[in-house]
C-alpha cells in the first residue's frame, strides 16, 4: 500500500507562521510519524528542508531527500530539534530505499552522529515500520514543495 505525499503551507506547533511543508495522509510529517512511531516527542521535530541554520546541512538535507536510483539506499535526515534546527541536536533518520517505480522508508532511528556526517552512525528503532510512496507523487511533492518555498504564503 502507498501512502499519499504531498506539499502545502502548514503552521507547526513550534512556529509562528506557515510556511512549505510535507504532508503524508493529509496529515502534517511530523504529527503523522509521531502516530506512526508511536512516539509522541516527534511531533515537536521540524523539518529537515526548513529552517537548517547550517547551509551545507541544509545543502546535504536537499540531496538525501532527492530519490536515487533504482535499487539506490540513502540516509535521510527528515525531522530535527525545532529549538536548534541543526545536526547537532536530535535529528530523526530514515533509510530511503529506491524500488523501481516506489519509495520505501524502510526503517526509522536516531542519529548518533552530527553535523555533515548526521547518520553516518544511526541507532535503528527495533520496531520496524516501513512506510511507502509512489516514486512519482514523491517527486511532485518535492518539486511542489520548493515552489512553495519562493511563494510567500497568501494571508
């Protein structure tokens, strides 16, 4: 089964105003995977592709996110600390598993390791609960997503 991605203006819990944001299920990203998880901390991370204080962080979040190719594994930083917006602090990882046609998110943890190297060494959620995109919707979202981003939202 594959969950439905796209992007639209959201206002997180932690933020002041709206801004491009993912969404899964017609649920924000990070409400949806502290559903997903079952872990309810998660739902006061923020996105990795906002905000990242460090540009070559948010440079490295960028190309993570962008599929690979078929047969392709990354680690991708998706949610971090909405306090210090960086690599150095709690940032949620994900292996994004390319298969053909679809976009798998096989399996969630916790970066133990910082800055430019975020995942290099990740501790892995025991519970396994993959996740899955079409290849296609994923790539629109992405692409509708830095649109977003030139956009300043209409009030």
């Amino acid at each position: 089964m594959h969950h439905r991605i796209h992007a639209a203006y959201h206002q997180a819990a932690f933020s002041r105003s709206t801004c491009a944001w993912l969404i899964i299920d017609d649920v924000a990203i990070e409400q949806w995977l502290a559903s997903h998880l079952n872990d309810a901390s998660v739902a006061l991370l923020g996105l990795s592709l906002m905000w990242l204080m460090d540009e070559e962080e948010d440079a490295l979040a960028r190309r993570r996110f962008i599929p690979g190719e078929d047969g392709s594994s990354t680690l991708v930083p998706l949610l971090v600390c909405s306090d210090d917006m960086d690599f150095d602090c709690t940032v949620l990882m994900v292996e994004q598993v390319i298969d053909g046609d679809t976009v798998h998110w096989r399996r969630f943890g916790w970066s133990a390791s910082g800055k430019l190297e975020v995942g290099i060494s990740t501790r892995w959620n025991a519970e396994n609960q993959p996740v899955s995109f079409s290849l296609e919707e994923f790539r629109a979202a992405l692409e509708t997503f830095d649109k977003l981003q030139k956009e300043p939202p209409s009030q």
